[in-house]
C-alpha cells in the first residue's frame, strides 16, 4: 500500500518542492516592471518640453571680457527650481537663462553698463558677500525684478520672476562671489532736484 503525498516528505515528491523566496521574486519582478513603464510614462506626459529661450539685445559692453568669460562659464545648471535654458539663437554674448515647465525664465546678463537709476543713495541688499541693487519691474507693468551685482569688475544682472523665492538670486550670488574679485562701488552722484 502507498503512502498518502505528504507535502512536507521530501523524499516522496523533490521535483514538487518550491523555494517560497524563488516564487515571491517570479511574481514581483513582472509586476514592478509594469508599475516601472507606467509611472515613466506619466511622468513624461506631464513634463512638456522646453522651448529655447529668445533674448533680445541690450548694452552689454563688457559682454566679452575675461570676468564674463569666467562667470559664465562658472554658473550652476539650477537655480533654485529652474533649470539652465537653452537660447534661442542669435543669442547675445554673456547671457543665460534658467526655467520651469510655466512661466518666465530667470536670465542672467553680464557686463552690462552701470544701471542708471544705481546712485549713492541707492539701497542696496547682501545676499552672500555680493552686494545686489533691484530694480522692481512693475511701474513698466512687468511681472519680475532685476537685481543687478554692483561691488564687481563688470555689472551683473539677474532678472527674475515675481514669486520665483529667493534661491535664484541666491544661486546666482555664489557663482558670482566665486568667480569675480569684489571691487569698489561706482554710484553716480545723486541728482540735484
């Protein structure tokens, strides 16, 4: 008479043994390897592609010196939560721009000319080591801030979006402070009324 199968008697069925690790990992791979395709495939449908940023030209002077030269090539590929654009070509000389999936981009420009509103009386704020004056755009009804770096060889301005926070101008200053030696300030005089 046989015995009846016993699951737990190796010696009456080795072929049927299974290691329970074995079938667990059988199972997972499959299953994570479609959840793995699904969310890749979600989460590039919702990051649009970035369109080159255009930038028009202004004054830059200096655009081409050595200073400009060095901090451009010394500027980080974020800041904050925008990323290093590409310009849209011609692109001037001495210019980036950062940006997100929405809204406006964040633009550096180097060497640009003493802005003329920067006087001795003018406030200026010191956001690591790099003394900043800010130029609010909206008495020309546009939504963003340019700060220009004052105390370097050459000028530096960072436009910026209104509600970007203040990492972008923090990133900024320490590619700046990095890169170019601090100088004396050049205020033109105050204007007589």
């Amino acid at each position: 008479m046989s015995e009846p199968d016993n699951p737990e008697n190796p010696e009456l069925h080795p072929s049927e043994k299974r290691n329970p690790a074995l079938i667990a990992t059988a199972v997972a791979l499959p299953v994570a390897l479609v959840v793995g395709v699904i969310a890749a495939a979600v989460i590039a449908g919702r990051t649009p592609a970035l369109e080159p940023v255009g930038l028009g030209p202004v004054q830059a002077p200096a655009a081409e010196s050595t200073e400009c030269t060095a901090l451009m090539g010394s500027l980080p590929d974020k800041l904050g939560s925008y990323t290093r654009a590409e310009l849209r070509d011609p692109a001037p000389p001495a210019t980036a721009a950062w940006q997100q999936p929405e809204g406006d981009p964040v633009v550096l420009r180097c060497g640009l000319e003493r802005p003329p509103e920067f006087d001795q009386a003018s406030a200026l704020s010191v956001v690591d080591g790099v003394q900043w004056f800010e130029i609010s755009g909206a008495a020309q009804g546009i939504d963003a801030s340019t700060w220009y770096a004052v105390d370097r060889g050459v000028y530096v301005a960072l436009t910026v979006p209104n509600g970007s926070g203040p990492t972008p101008l923090q990133d900024a200053s320490s590619a700046v402070a990095q890169t170019l030696p601090q100088q004396t300030l050049d205020p033109a005089p105050i204007a007589n009324p």
